[in-house]
C-alpha cells in the first residue's frame, strides 16, 4: 500500500501573491522530498472550516494574514513564543490529527540580521502594529534592543505591543507616524507596513551601520529602502525575512515528519542547510549569499 503524499499549503487572504510555494518547492527539491506544498484563500473566519477538513495526508500548514492569530483556538499545543506574542505562523500536524503552532518569524528576522550585520541596537524604531510587528519587537529584544518607539497611524491600537515590551521589561513610547521626523538620525529601524504605505516617510541613518529592515518586498525597493540606502545605511528587505522564517517551518515540517509532532523545534538546522538556504534565495531573486554589512537594496 502506497502512502498518501505529504501535503502542505500557505493560507490567508489575500494569497495569490505568495511566494512561499516557490520557497518550499526549491526546499524540497534539495532534500530530495516529494511533497506538494500550494497555496489556499482563507479568509477572516474561514480557517476552522479548512482545518476541519484535513486528512491524514496533511503535515503541515503555514499561515499569513489574517490567520496568525486567529489559528490560536484550534491548536492542541503552543509553543511557548507563539503563545508569548499571541501569534503564530506555523502548523505542524500529527500522524494523530493534534494540531501544533509555532512562530518562526522572530527567528526569521534575527537570523536575517545577524547574516548581514553584527547589530546589536540599544533601541528599536518599529513601524506598524500587526502580528509582524509584535514579531519584530521581540526579534529586536532578541538582538539586544531594550528601547522602543512604536509609530502607527492609530496610536490607539498599539496595546499589544506595549504589554509586549512591559513583559520584556523594556522602555515603550507610542506615537503616530507623522512625528517620525521630529526622531532624527536612527539606528534600527523595522518597517512592518505594507508595500508603499512607507513612502512618503523620510527616515534617516545615524551610520553606516544603521539598519532598516523594510518587511515589505514587491515592490522592491521601497521608495523607504531606497532613501535609506542613499544616505549609506544598510537595508533589508522582506525577501530576506520570507526565506529565513520559511527555512524555520522547513525545520519543523521536516522534524514533524520523523517523530512526533509535538516535540519538534524549530532550531535544529537542517541537513546540509546552507544548500537548502542557497536555493531559496536564489528561486526568489536573491543572491545565494547575502554581503555583509552593505548598504545596497538588492537583498
């Protein structure tokens, strides 16, 4: 008897322009594994409906907006950094149907950083207050940040990230887009807005080794990136981001398929990784290997 192919698929809504089935095909094809990994429309109250229907085939899941916090409800176990920040962006189903959730954006952008530049920044600008924002606090405090100013457009709505940083015991000052000019010169900054809601705002290094991290990718660059790196700061983009959080659920799924789901952690690098890394990169336009500590906007 023939087993049932592994199946895995990215869900949100909008979804179309994913790029994950490219990143985890390009996986895959290098650790030899004949899995299907697709694409779903899921939107805003739709994902019990599709967890609901999965079968015995299904490994696995990856999750974007809206889904990221709303998937909580239906998993078995959290992880315990999923369950800290209230969000996560991984599935990882057992041979017993319990449903297991992680986050591995927070390692995505540490990892992201740290590939590029030995950053570690007293404090931290971020842009936005979604779920990706909560995840770039968090990475930011991994990389030694213990200041933060948070910008949005409705300072109302950043709760989650003040009760965020008060956990971490970190300084928080909450403050509408339109007074980033009055900041001066930066250090770190992560932009979790969406493509072109950043381009009117004008931000700029305080060195060359002064980070921005634009988790925006198409298009690419942003009229924000492009400042930044006119002005000799160093820049990156969502791109960067996508490939190391999706290397982090290529840990799981793989580790989820040969034991016990509920076990696995997204830490144990995979076999022969740095090929894996490679062509990923590369199936999204990125160079194999990003340069270090360069102010160019090309990843």
């Amino acid at each position: 008897m023939t087993a049932a192919p592994r199946r895995l698929a990215v869900l949100g809504s909008p979804i179309g322009h994913s790029l994950s089935p490219t990143l985890h095909a390009a996986a895959y094809d290098v650790l030899g594994l004949d899995w299907e990994y697709g694409r779903a429309e899921v939107a805003s109250g739709g994902l019990t409906a599709f967890v609901d229907g999965l079968d015995a085939s299904w490994l696995g899941l990856s999750l974007t907006m809206p889904l990221k916090r709303e998937v909580l409800p239906l998993l078995d176990t959290v992880s315990p950094l999923a369950a800290d920040l209230g969000v996560a962006n991984t599935v990882v189903r057992g041979d017993d149907g319990a449903l297991h959730g992680h986050n591995t954006d927070v390692d995505g952008i540490v990892r992201s950083v740290e590939r590029r530049h030995d950053a570690r920044p007293a404090a931290a600008t971020i842009l936005g207050g979604g779920a990706t924002a909560a995840s770039a606090m968090l990475a930011a405090h991994r990389l030694g940040a213990r200041s933060f100013s948070v910008h949005l457009r409705t300072p109302g709505k950043a709760g989650e990230l003040t009760s965020l940083a008060a956990s971490l015991g970190a300084d928080v000052s909450v403050a509408p887009l339109t007074e980033l000019a009055v900041l001066g010169p930066l250090d770190f900054v992560v932009s979790t807005l969406p493509g072109g809601a950043a381009d009117d705002l004008h931000l700029a290094p305080r060195s060359a080794s002064s980070v921005l991290f634009d988790v925006a990718y198409d298009p690419w660059p942003t009229r924000l990136a492009s400042r930044w790196a006119e002005q000799g700061g160093i820049v990156l983009s969502g791109l960067d981001m996508l490939v190391e959080q999706a290397i982090g659920q290529v840990r799981l799924f793989v580790a989820g398929d040969a034991r016990s789901a509920g076990a696995v952690r997204p830490d144990t690098a995979l076999p022969d990784e740095d090929a894996v890394r490679d062509a990923m990169r590369r199936s999204v336009g990125l160079p194999a290997q990003p340069s270090r500590a360069s102010s160019s906007v090309g990843g």
